[in-house]
C-alpha cells in the first residue's frame, strides 16, 4: 500500500513538472500575469480569423435586425444536414430595405440524425438577432461563422451591451465603409 502511495505521489510530481515544462517552452500561451490563455478558435476546417465589427461590416453585403420566423433543416446531395432560416427583418443597417432574408447555415437536425458543425451559428425559432451577411450560390450566409451572428436575449441585450447601444456600433461600423 506504502508503494503505491509513493508511486502516485511520483507520478503526480512528474506530471506537474512536464506541464510547467510545456509552459515554459511555448510562452505564447501564458500572459504576463502567468494566467493561461485559451488557444485561437479553431474548427474543423482551421483556424478562424477573429473579426471586428468595422470588418464585419465591410464584408458584409447585408446586415440587418431580425427574428427568425421560420427554421428548416435540409440534406445536401452528399448527406450533409444544413438549416435555412427565414429571418423578418425589423431593420437594415446596409444592403437595402427587404422584408424577409434566407440564411443557410452548416448542420441541424433531420431524420433522427444531429450534424453540429463548430463555430457556425444556429437560429432558433422566435430569436432575434442581428447579423452581418454575404451572398453566396443565391442564399445569405453568416460572416465570420458565429462572430456575425449577434442574438438579442429577452431583456433587449446583445451579450452585456444594450441592444440601443449595440445598434449604434453597428451604424457607426457601416457608416465607415
């Protein structure tokens, strides 16, 4: 019993000093205050570019205020699941006044089977959001995965900004572009 003790005390030691070890050889992934830093997003398909608001909405050729009116789930040709969403848009930031926009949107739910697919934005049926959209192959698609997609919870906030305020830094990043 005494050995065994002793050799996972020796274990926990050596496991220890590896992990300093791997932090003092990649120093990138500490800050100055010795706090770890969690890595780049990354996803199945790399790593993903971190974007602004002002970069949101210079790629963008649509952002606009919506609530998501209608969600479907769809099979492509080779199996893969993806979700339409049919947002009624309350407001357009840029991209011009329209009524209604089609949001296609990687993974979903159909027959029984789930395909989530890390960093892309969901939509649920009744939410509302604002997003920063381009056009693709006749569908809108969500810049950036999940950083163009910015949901409006029930007491009208966008994360921990109010939704007033959050607005204006969407006017005041289209308005630069």
């Amino acid at each position: 019993m005494v050995k065994i003790r002793r050799s996972l005390g020796i274990t926990i030691i050596v496991v220890l000093l590896v992990g300093i070890g791997v932090l003092a050889l990649f120093p990138a992934c500490t800050s100055g205050e010795g706090k770890i830093n969690p890595p780049p997003s990354q996803s199945a398909s790399g790593l993903v570019e971190k974007l602004t608001l002002d970069d949101l909405a210079a790629r963008a050729n649509l952002v606009v205020l919506g609530e998501a009116v209608d969600v479907v789930y769809q099979k492509e040709a080779n199996g893969n699941i993806y979700t339409l969403a049919t947002l009624s848009v309350g407001q357009s930031f840029k991209g011009g006044t329209i009524k209604e926009v089609v949001i296609s949107t990687p993974g979903g739910k159909l027959d029984g089977k789930i395909l989530e697919v890390e960093g892309a934005p969901n939509f649920q049926l009744g939410e509302s959001a604002i997003v920063f959209l381009e056009k693709g192959d006749g569908i809108f698609r969500v810049i950036g995965r999940f950083q163009g997609k910015f949901t409006i919870d029930k007491n009208n906030m966008v994360g921990n900004v109010p939704l007033q305020q959050f607005v204006e830094q969407v006017r005041n990043a289209v308005a630069k572009q």
